[in-house]
C-alpha cells in the first residue's frame, strides 16, 4: 500500500490560492509546473535527476503549515528540493 509522506510527517495538505489566481498553475517546454505568481513553488525540469525544484510561499498561495520555504526540502538553510514523484490534479466545476 502506498502511503503519502513528507519531511515533516503532516498530512496532505491543500494549499489555497488567496490572490493572484491567473497564475495558479502554468508551465513551459523548459520547465514542469509552477504555482502561483512569484513562483510560489516552482517544480523543475528533470525534477528525478536534480535538486533544482524550490518554494517561495507567500505570494499566490500563503504558508499554513508555518514551516516556511523549507516546507517541501525539510532544512531550514534551503528552498531547493528534489521529488520522487509528482502528480497534478485539475478540479473540475
């Protein structure tokens, strides 16, 4: 069975965009998908085979787990990460 998990063992969590919302998700051929205005979390091309993917909470969508941009790579001295895996979902009205 496969379980979600994360560096600091919290649930999944959904992040709401609270302003900028024409820029919650978009991508381009040298890039994966990059959320929010600033880049709020900006995921990286070959995102398996590097630690280039990083997060900069605050500008699209807020910071509510209070762990700051290390909230994705788990050291408080540093944004960037590297994935394992990634999966995007679009909400349908």
């Amino acid at each position: 069975m496969f379980t979600l998990s994360n560096i600091y063992d919290t649930p999944p969590t959904k992040y709401p965009n609270t302003q900028n919302y024409d820029w919650a998700v978009y991508h381009g051929i040298k890039f994966g998908p990059i959320f929010g205005g600033n880049n709020d979390l900006r995921i990286a091309d070959n995102f398996l085979n590097n630690k280039k993917s990083y997060c900069i909470l605050g500008y699209s969508y807020p910071d509510i787990l209070g762990k700051g941009n290390s909230v994705f790579s788990g050291d408080v001295n540093t944004n960037y990460f590297r994935l394992k895996e990634l999966e995007v979902f679009k909400l349908n009205n």
